[in-house]
C-alpha cells in the first residue's frame, strides 16, 4: 500500500496515511481537527541501495548504515 502525505487547509496539520489505491480516491480527514478539507502533497521517493554485506546505506544514520 502507498504511504499519502496530506496537510490540512483548515489547521496546517501535516499527517500520513498508508492506505490502498481506491481508499485514496476518497477525501481523508485531519487528525488534528477533523476537517475534511485536505490536500494530498507531493513526496519525493527515497531508495536504498543495498551494500554487499546486507547493510543498506541511510543518509540519514549517523553511521551511514542501518539494519532497516
């Protein structure tokens, strides 16, 4: 299932929802204040490329490695 990034009009709140293809042609609402009116915001997509040990590089690890 897609991971959605929505902020809300009414109170700014941002929140994510992981739900499938057709729950996402409906409206979703904030969690914050319950208003219906939302917008879904563009995310960049991120991948990890995995190392030849199994580890995977993360920029965001201090380590530049994580176990995920």
């Amino acid at each position: 299932m897609p991971l959605y990034e929505y902020q809300c009009e009414q109170c700014g709140d941002r929140f994510e929802r992981l739900i499938s293809l057709t729950e996402a042609a409906r409206r979703s609402k904030c969690p914050k204040c319950g208003s219906k009116s939302v917008r879904k915001l563009m995310s960049a997509v991120a991948s990890i490329s995995s190392k030849r040990d199994g580890a995977s590089e993360c920029p965001t690890c201090t380590t530049g490695t994580c176990e995920l």
